[in-house]
C-alpha cells in the first residue's frame, strides 16, 4: 500500500480536504445544527471541545495513524463535518474509516455517500488497501445502517471495547470491505448517486 498521505479529493456537491485548525470555527457550527454532542454513541465535540478534537485529530496525523479531513460544501466552502482515515496499518494494506459526522440538515444527503466512494476510491485505487474497515457504538444504528448501505460486511462485535464520553463503555460493531468487493460496491454507490429521484 503507498502511504497515506494529506490530499484533497472532490466530487459532486462536496470536497474533502486535509483537516486544519483553521476548521475549527465552522465545525462548531456544523456540530451545533442538531446539537450532535448530546448523541451518547459518538465522537462529536461540543463547541468548548472542537480545538482539541482537531489537535487529537492532527497528532494522530502527525503520529502515522490517522488522516482527518474536513468535509466542505464545494459550492460555498462551508464545513458540512468531517470524516478520516484511521488505524491505518500499511504492513497489512489495511485502513478505516471513521470519526465521520455532519451537520442534521446534510444527513441522509448525498454528502456520506459521496464521501465515502470519493474515501474508498482513494484508498482501493490509489493507495492500494487490501480491506478498508469501520467500527461503530453497537447503539448507533442509524451509523450501522449507513456502512451497510455501503455494501460492508458485518465481521462481528468487539464486547466491552470503548469508553463513551459519559463513562459508560460500549460494545464495537465492527465492519469490512475487501478490494475484491470494491468493484461491485464502487458501481452501486455510482448507481446510488445518479439514480432517478422520486
């Protein structure tokens, strides 16, 4: 696999580019439409807590084991959410992806699955991953449905695996997609974008 490095990647009503502080201030406001930081089962940060989580994100970067992106409108370059690469392991061509929220009013939009084929495109046909993995809290369906969608596999749930913000810790669903799999899911999700609306 070749490394991971930052790049931007655009598509559709969105772009994706590497994450910076400068990002701060529009991913409050993008966790503020929905209040999405009083959701138990994610990683969202409240609006006290966003220069951190993007330090956290950045120092995985800097550490080799993440790549954030912030996830922009193309039209208006507002901050929509953000989504990365993570638990990236090269010597297995191995990658994940997660930490991935938007705003309440871009949810169930072409925005995730933009994202995730413009995410997956990059890591099965650039990078060169074997698997691309996902994790989710065993309570947030609606994020469960999401990957499925996609066209992952359920590998099974890791019992007692995480920590929740509130203290409690959670069970881990835990989901994969194979580069030989790609090919199919890539010409669904193609499907799924240029379809005809009701």
């Amino acid at each position: 696999m070749k490394p991971v490095q930052p790049v931007s990647l655009a598509a559709g009503p969105i772009r994706l580019e590497p994450l910076t502080l400068a990002h701060v201030p529009g991913l409050a406001a993008a966790a503020a439409d929905g209040e999405l930081w009083n959701l138990r089962f994610t990683s969202v940060p409240a609006p006290d807590e966003t220069e951190a989580y993007v330090q956290t994100a950045l120092a995985g970067q800097a550490a080799g084991h993440r790549l954030p992106f912030a996830v922009l409108d193309a039209a208006t370059g507002e901050v929509l959410g953000s989504t990365s690469y993570h638990d990236i392991v090269p010597a297995i061509e191995r990658l994940e992806i997660g930490y991935t929220w938007y705003a309440r009013r871009v949810q169930r939009t072409a925005v995730n699955t933009t994202a995730k084929l413009l995410l997956l495109s990059h890591a099965f046909d650039t990078l060169g991953a074997a698997l691309v993995g996902w994790r989710t809290d065993n309570f947030n369906h609606a994020s469960q449905r999401a990957i499925e969608r996609l066209g992952a596999r359920r590998d099974g749930v890791l019992r007692h695996h995480a920590a929740r913000r509130d203290g409690t810790v959670r069970d881990t669903v835990m989901y994969s997609l194979t580069a030989g799999e790609w090919p199919e899911v890539k010409a669904h999700l193609q499907w799924q974008l240029t379809r005809p609306r009701a």
